[in-house]
C-alpha cells in the first residue's frame, strides 16, 4: 500500500520561500508510470492543482503559479518537493501531495494521498 | 483552462436516498478524462471514479459515474450514513488540471 507524507514548515514569511516535501513508502517512487503531483486547498475552498512531475523530471505545471514554481524529485531518496517564491498571505493552505495514475498517455486521476500539511503565511 | 461547474452546491437527503450531483465543462473534456473525489472533513480527497465511469479500488458499486462531452454525473444509488461529504470533479485531459467548486451532500 503507497503511503505518501508531506514535510516542511507550517509557517512561512511573506515573500519567503514555502518549501515542502512528499515521502512516498510502500513502494519505489520510480516504479510504473506515475506522475507525483501537488494539490492544495485554502481553508474551506475547494482544491487548486499545482502541478507534477515525473521521475525522469519532466513536469507540468499551473500557469497561475508557473512563474514561482519548482517541482523537483529524488529518487535516490524516494521523495519529490514542492518550491514557491514569493508567497503571500494568498498561499496560506492546507498542501497535498498526491500520486497522478498516469495510465493514459500519461493522464490519469490522483489515487493517493497524502494526509495534507497546514501552511500558513504571516509575518 | 476548463472550468468546472458544480450544482447543486448543497444537496440536502435522507440516508437510503438517491444522490445525483452535476459536473459541466466549459469546454470538451477530452477522452472523458473526469474523476470524481469525495472529502470528509479534515480528510484528503479520495477517489471514487475515473474515466468517467470507472470505479477506484475498493469504492462500492452505489457509487457509478456517467456523461460525455461537457456534462458529467456521479449517482449514489441509496445514500449510506458514510456517503455525507463534499464532492469534487476534476479533468485531467488538460493542463492546468482543473477542479470543480465541490457538492455538499448533507443529512436532510
């Protein structure tokens, strides 16, 4: 059973950099043809993607959030990260990570989740 | 960008009733690449159906998904005390992914 967990600090400055990371256990984040995405959703509003990335680091990302964004992974330590400049207080959300199947010409829906980490930004 | 529309944004029901909630596109959603995701409070989405039709591992058969084209529909056939959540559409034919606004199911 993939179980993913996100990391990184709950509080962020404005203008910082929000860093988080995804651990993905109970298999290897190289093994099929998934996607390993961000998700993240402001206290009670609906989700907003934030994009993915494959293993051999190809990504995809949302343009509204293009410009601040990098999507990285390591597969060495079986984990992907999530980096926004610039944040403001429009960045305070809970952050998912989430595996993308993949399983059609590298589309596919989000099967797993991780429980989500609360980030709040303020000075 | 497709943008998805929800309705109704509340459903009020009795358990053992039958839920029907709406998901249009703004545009074609390619190869009927449309899931639907239920939320429980202080829990991460999960997912009941892809493609459309198709139902995730585990997610019992009073859960089907149906549409084409621009208009979707996810059917709980008798609403289960588990079954009040809100639930979200998503397309993932297209970058950005897209969500819709969600549909609160609640106890009537």
């Amino acid at each position: 059973q993939v179980q993913l967990q996100e990391s990184g600090p709950g509080l962020v400055k404005p203008s910082q950099t929000l860093s988080l990371t995804c651990t993905v256990s109970g298999g290897s984040i190289n093994t099929g043809n998934y996607y390993w995405s961000w998700i993240r959703q402001p206290a009670g509003k609906g989700l907003e993607w934030i994009g993915r990335i494959y293993t051999s680091g190809s990504t995809n990302y949302n343009p509204s959030l293009e410009s601040r964004l990098t999507i990285s992974v390591d597969t060495s330590k079986n984990h992907f990260s999530l980096k926004l400049t610039s944040v403001t207080a429009a960045d305070t959300a809970v952050y998912y990570c989430a595996r993308d199947l993949g399983y059609s010409y590298g589309r596919g829906p989000l099967d797993y989740w991780g429980q989500g980490t609360l980030v709040t930004v303020s000075s | 960008e497709i943008v998805l529309t929800q309705s109704p944004g509340t459903l009020s029901l009795s358990p053992g009733e039958r839920a029907t909630l709406s998901c249009r596109a703004s545009q074609s959603v390619s190869s009927s690449y449309l899931a639907w995701y239920q939320q429980k409070p202080g829990q991460a989405p999960r997912l009941l159906i892809f493609g459309t039709s198709r139902r995730a591992t585990g997610i019992p058969d009073r859960f089907s998904g149906s549409g084409s084209g621009t208009d979707f529909t996810l059917t709980i056939s008798r609403l289960e005390p588990e079954d009040f959540a809100v639930y979200y559409c998503q397309q993932y034919g297209s970058t950005p992914r897209t969500f819709g606004p969600g549909t609160k199911v609640d106890i009537k």
